[in-house]
C-alpha cells in the first residue's frame, strides 16, 4: 500500500456539483474542485497534499463517482480521511469513501472504463432550481430516433467528429461499450460508458442527438459524421450543466467500493 519511497496511497471517491467551479483541475485564479479537496485532505494530513484524479472535468460539470489518489505518510483510517476531508469542504464537495490502495494504483492509468450521463429537461418552461444542472430544451424530443441514432456509435472508431479543437489527446480512437437515450417524465438521460473520452466527446455527442431528436436532422447524420471525422459536420457543443461524472470501473484487485453505474434514478431531481 505504499508507493516506490514507502509513502502510503490513498484512493478516494468525490461526489460535486460543479456549477461554481472552473472544473476539476487546480487553477490560479479561479476556483477549482482540485483546489477544495488539495486543502481539506491537507489539513486532515498535516501536510501538503496533491492529488491525482481518474478524470478531469470542464467548467459546470458535476461529479457522481470521480476517483482521485494521493500519497501521505499520516496515520488515518479510511473514515477520519472522508470525515476529516468534508468537515473542511464547502458544501458542494463531498468525499464519499477512501481507501489504502497499492502502490501501482494510478486513478487515471489503472481505469478500465468510465461512465458519464448527460441530463436533458425537456418542458416548456426553463427550469429554475435545476438551472446549472440540466439542459433545458423547450421543443420536444424524440428519445427513441435519438436512442436508435447513437448506436451507430458503439465500439471503436476514431471520433474526431466529436472532440473539441482544443483537445490534445494523441489520438481520436476511443472504445465505446454503451450508450443510451431514454426518458423519464420530463427529463430524457443520455449514458455513455467507454474506456475513455476525448475533451467534450460526451457534450458534442449530446448536441448532434438533441438535432436528431427535435427532427432538425435525419438520425442517419450521426453515422455520417462520425464516418466524416470532421468536428464541423456534427452538432453543437451542449451545454456543460447537464453533464455527470458517473464513476469509473477498475479492476477487482484494488478493492474499490464499486463505481455507481450510469442510471437517470442517481441523477439528483430525477
């Protein structure tokens, strides 16, 4: 359970709401859930502590299951790390669990698969509580031409068609082991479950089946531009409120408490 230098490794699971932050990753001038859980575990630890996470996440983006890890000679059981933690923690940020963890153990390089779910109001009226936790659309949605249009999308292909210019992964190629649009009342769940994602995939995905669900665009467009590999022939970049960080899946070894899977009834005011 400890690193190359015998310093101990702790994972620990993170549940947030990021509307007010400029994403997961530490910023200099600007707030970030990075930055939270950096100071509160530090003064768990009595000192500095940096920690590592399985998947960053962009500005208004929220978090149901995000793994982080980090190493520290301080004694703590796993519950004083989570309670410690969250009594220093704003409100919007909570530790769920943590756990000592081998020294191979890497939050991002360990994950076998992630899991996001993108959350679509779907009234008349624009939401007021739920306003930086949806995305809210007025026209109605065909969740079944949207469903049937993502499933060209399952397995491996280069999805160059929906990442963001400014991505800077190496390659486009991503494995995509599910993917889902059903509704619930007035909310229609987007779920994506691949071994990994390219900046904004999930939100540009998200913006080409709102075009096929108001019936802008045939559902066969997906298919093409995903065959296109041209970020311009896909849809828009939906908006980052709706969109949650279920969980990541690992392998059985490192004894995680097991990621929630991707599922409308965990979304909060489901």
């Amino acid at each position: 359970m400890k690193d190359a230098e015998g310093t101990p490794r702790i994972a620990i699971g993170v549940e947030y709401d990021g509307s007010r932050y400029a994403g997961w990753q530490r910023q200099a001038e600007a707030p970030s859930v990075q930055a939270a859980v950096e100071q509160a575990l530090s003064r768990v630890a009595d000192h500095p502590v940096e920690v590592t996470c399985g998947g960053r996440t962009d500005a208004g983006v929220h978090a149901l299951g995000q793994v982080a890890h980090f190493n520290s000679p301080a004694r703590r059981d796993p519950r004083s790390w989570v309670l410690g933690a969250n009594t220093h923690l704003p409100g919007d940020i909570a530790l769920l669990w943590a756990s000592a963890v081998p020294s191979d153990f890497h939050a991002r390089y360990s994950a076998l698969g992630r899991t996001y779910c993108y959350v679509i109001l779907n009234r008349p009226s624009r939401p007021a509580i739920d306003r930086h936790r949806v995305c809210w659309t007025h026209q109605p949605l065909d969740a079944e031409a949207m469903h049937d249009a993502a499933q060209c999308l399952l397995g491996e292909h280069d999805f160059s068609a929906f990442r963001a210019a400014e991505c800077q992964s190496r390659t486009a190629v991503r494995r995509l082991e599910h993917i889902s649009v059903a509704r619930r009342g007035d909310r229609v769940f987007l779920e994506v479950s691949a071994n990994a994602f390219l900046h904004h995939m999930v939100r540009n995905i998200a913006g080409t089946l709102l075009a096929v669900g108001r019936g802008e665009r045939p559902g066969a467009w997906v298919a093409e531009a995903l065959a296109g590999r041209d970020r311009r022939a896909a849809g828009i970049t939906a908006p980052a409120g709706g969109l949650y960080f279920v969980g990541i899946r690992y392998p059985t070894v490192f004894r995680l408490p097991v990621a929630r899977g991707a599922s409308w009834a965990m979304i909060p005011s489901a």
